[in-house]
C-alpha cells in the first residue's frame, strides 16, 4: 500500500485517532464539520500542554477548518463542503507509539471525542470561544436566529421580528473596522440598510437574512487573510487567496446590488439614503450595460452566423 510521508508525525497521529476514536463508536466515518472541529480543540489543548501538532487551520464561513491540502495524504474528503463530506483514513495507520507526548495525544483525543460525540451544537460554539474577533461570536448567535425561525414551531412573525432586530443590531455593531479597513463600504451600506429596514414594522426577515448572510461570506473571504485567522498556512494558498478578493468583492457587490433593487420594492425609504441610492443606481446601471452586451453578441450572432462553424 501507498506509504504516507506522513505517516508517524504528531499531526498525522492526532488525525488517525480523531477518526480511529470516532468510527469506534458511532462505526462509521466522522463528517467533515465534526473532523474540522474536534482537530481544532485537539490543537488548541494540546498547545495549552507545550505540545504543537502543527495543524494548518484558518477561520472561515463555519468556523475553524483545516486546510485539507496541507494535511497527511492519508486523509480522504469525499465532498468540498465541511457540512456534507466524509473523513476518513486510507492505506496504513501510523505507528502507535508510547510515552510522552503520544500517551498525552491519546488522552486529550479520548476525552474530546467523549464529550463531544453526540454534540454537534457544543462542540461548535466551543470552537468560537477562540474566535479572534467578537463579531464571528456575534454572527454564530445571529446565525443561530436564521436557522430556529425555520425551526420554530409556533410562529409569531411580529414578535419573531422585535427579538431579531435587536441581535441583528448588535451584531453589527461589533464589526472589526479597523481590522478590516477595505470592508468599511460594504460594512456601512450594510449597516446602514439593516437601520433602515428594522424601522418597518413589517420589514423582511429572509431579505436581511440574505443581505447579512452575503455579507459574512464576503468578511470570510477577508477573514481567512487576516494573519490572526489562519495558522500553518502555505504562503502559496495566501497568495491564490489574495488573487481572489477582487472578484469576490465584485461579485459580493452585484449580489447585494440585486437584494437591493429586490428590498425598493417594499422599501422604497432605502432610497432616501445617498450610499444606499448610489449602490442601488450602480446595480441597474452594471444590469443595463450587460443586457446590451447581450443584446448585442445575439445580433452579431444572428448576421454573422455561429464563429465555431467556420
């Protein structure tokens, strides 16, 4: 069978017992989600104890996640997302060794698996207790409230909406400005658009759910970049990361552009607001332009014939 280069280092150990431990007792494969997380407390327990495994993690849309491509070649995703992948590990186990520090990694793997088996809940808000900034604490309640109002059983819309307004408020209110100074636009349009809209008394809970939710994932983009969100980490991967922003800032822009034409409709006071106004006139313009574009290829198309025929 394929021999691991990294096959007997500590990190390799911690991730062979994560799994080992897991499928032990529930005798299937750990998902993704649980693996991200129970490494990181592994990590973060074992650093407490002198002992530095080297894990290449970093903070992103759920949490704490290891950089799979930077972890033993041993270890198998079936999947890209966190939420719906498969761990396991292939080909040969590495050697289980005694004595300090393996016998500490044994225990500290025993008792997370332990407490954390069947709390999938616990193990997450575990995580952000390490958070580096207060907002992603802020934004796990936030994102608390989005998934428990599909959740709720006995629906009060009214009452639903004076509790969220409050927790989307200060959520917000908590954003890292100064950490993240490129963001200060979009946190502003942000913040200034979840003002308005919470004036309403029948403003749209699923509209801000969506705008607020863009917005974490743009900040996540920022985040993993930030050097206190990430460890361990490749120069190769920040830079590919760092190539990205551009396009994720643009394409973030066009997305809340069009949550923004969708809100005028039931909220035309967005307008009064010049930032708002402005990235409202922004969107219709950027929609205008490439249905020309559009418009435009089809007429080349139609009097000069498909280009791939010739």
């Amino acid at each position: 069978m394929p021999q691991s280069i990294y096959s007997n280092n500590l990190l390799s150990y911690v991730s062979y017992l994560v799994i080992a431990k897991y499928e032990e007792k529930v005798g299937s494969a750990p998902h993704g989600l649980y693996f991200n997380k129970l490494m990181f407390l592994c990590h973060q327990n074992l650093a407490d104890k002198g002992i530095n495994i080297g894990l290449p993690h970093y903070w992103y849309r759920y949490g704490d996640q290891v950089h799979k491509y930077s972890m033993p070649n041993n270890l198998v995703w079936n999947h890209e997302n966190p939420t719906e992948t498969t761990v396991e590990w292939k080909y040969e186990e590495p050697l289980l060794l005694h004595g300090r520090p393996y016998d500490l990694i044994n225990k500290v793997v025993s008792k997370l698996t332990d407490k954390y088996i069947n709390d999938e809940y616990q193990i997450i808000k575990d995580v952000y207790n390490y958070a580096p900034f207060e907002f992603q604490k802020k934004f796990l309640n936030l994102r608390e409230i989005f998934y428990g109002r599909k959740a709720a059983f006995n629906w009060d819309e009214k009452a639903y909406n004076v509790l969220s307004k409050s927790v989307f408020l200060e959520t917000f209110s908590t954003f890292p400005q100064k950490d993240f100074p490129t963001l200060e636009r979009s946190y502003n349009i942000m913040n200034k658009f979840i003002e308005i809209a919470t004036e309403k008394e029948d403003w749209s809970f699923d509209l801000l759910q969506k705008i607020c939710t863009q917005f974490w994932f743009l900040f996540c983009y920022h985040l993993r970049l930030n050097k206190k969100a990430h460890e361990n980490i490749p120069k190769e991967t920040v830079s590919y990361w760092e190539s990205r922003i551009e396009f994720e800032n643009t394409r973030y822009r066009r997305i809340i552009g069009d949550l923004l034409i969708q809100a005028v409709e039931n909220c035309p006071e967005i307008l009064k607001d010049d930032l708002l106004k402005e990235e409202y006139e922004w969107r219709t313009n950027d929609l205008e332009e490439t249905e020309i574009m559009i418009d435009e290829f089809y007429k080349d198309f139609k009097e000069f014939g498909n280009p791939f025929d010739s």
